[in-house]
C-alpha cells in the first residue's frame, strides 16, 4: 500500500534544502554530512531520508531545482517581443537579482557538482547548456557579424555568465552597490564592447 504523502510534505522538504545549501555552501560537500543537515533542521536523519535517499541526491535536488528555475524565468524574458538589447538588460538583471538571493546555490553549483554521480551530473549539465543558448541567442541577436563563427559562441556566453557567478564568491547585495546597480553596470559593460565594430 502505497504512504500517503503529508499536506506539509513540500514545505518541510523545502526546509531541508534551504539548510543543506547553505552547510554545503559553507563547508562544501564533503565536510557537510547529514547529521549537520538534520541537525539544523531540527530533524532526525531517518526524516531527512524519507526525502533524499542519499547525500547525493540531496544535491542534485539543490541544483537542479536552482537551474530549472532559472531556466523558465530566462527563458520567458527571451520570448519577450521587446529589442534584444531591452531582453539582455533584463536577463542580465534576473540572473544577478536570484544570485544575490541565492548565493549559496551558485557556490555549491561552482564547487560541488564534481561530486555527482555522472547520470545526474550530465542532467545538471544539460540544464547549463540551455543557459548558455539563451545567451547565445541574444547575442546573436545583438551583433549577428560578430556571432557569425560557431567557435565564439561558447566563449561569448561564458564570458558573462563567468563575470556574474564569480562576483558572487565575493559581493555583498547589503554593499555599497544593490544588485540593481550592479546588473545595469554589468549589462553596460558587456553591450557596449559587444556592440563595438
């Protein structure tokens, strides 16, 4: 007979994810265990269990549910009917505005999907490449001349979504620039050399 699932399930579920990343986040994977994670859950590790077999899937449920996320947000900016340089500030903006608020994802994205097993890695990885072609159809969009050799396309994308994973090791959205401020700069920066001849 199959267990009814609990009215609270999702929401306790989400908890255990919420502190998971950020241990992760902190200590990085191998120095995070369960017992910390049921521990700040206020939970056994039988409870964390009955959600995530594994520590492994553990991890994969963080970042899949960050990329997945991220993916439909970025993906409707895109399809929006507005110029494309409109569709890059925005989407520049997006991506800034959730890593400020989930710094901890793009750290354990950064740091610890190495330690997936490679099914779940190539699923992460997946998700990742449909960040990139979004990127890479914008800019194409932008400068089709400069878009023009398939060798560039990778690089171009990498280079932003590089310049705006990395800021997040070290800014601070509470600083003297807000996240707003700062995805204007980014988007500045990149359109502006991008647009040049």
């Amino acid at each position: 007979m199959t267990r009814e699932r609990a009215n609270d399930y999702d929401l306790k579920k989400q908890v255990i994810l919420d502190q998971a990343v950020a241990l992760i986040a902190q200590k990085g994977f191998d120095g995070a265990t369960m017992s910390d994670v049921a521990a700040a859950c206020g939970a056994s590790k039988s409870h964390l269990y009955h959600y995530f077999p594994s520590k492994e899937d553990l991890l994969f449920a963080i970042v899949k549910e960050h990329i997945t996320e991220q993916v439909a947000v970025l993906s409707a900016i895109v399809r929006e009917p507005r110029p494309a340089s409109e569709r890059f500030t925005s989407f520049v903006g997006a991506f800034v505005q959730e890593g400020a608020r989930s710094r901890n994802h793009h750290l354990v994205l950064m740091n610890d999907i190495k330690f997936l097993p490679p099914v779940q890695r190539e699923e992460v990885r997946k998700l990742e490449q449909e960040l990139m072609h979004l990127m890479v159809s914008l800019l194409h969009e932008i400068n089709p001349d400069r878009m023009a050799p398939a060798k560039v396309h990778s690089p171009y994308a990498l280079l932003l979504f590089g310049m705006v994973i990395w800021t997040f090791t070290w800014y601070e959205k509470n600083g003297a620039i807000s996240p707003e401020e700062l995805s204007e700069r980014i988007s500045q920066l990149f359109l502006d050399g991008f647009r040049a001849a």
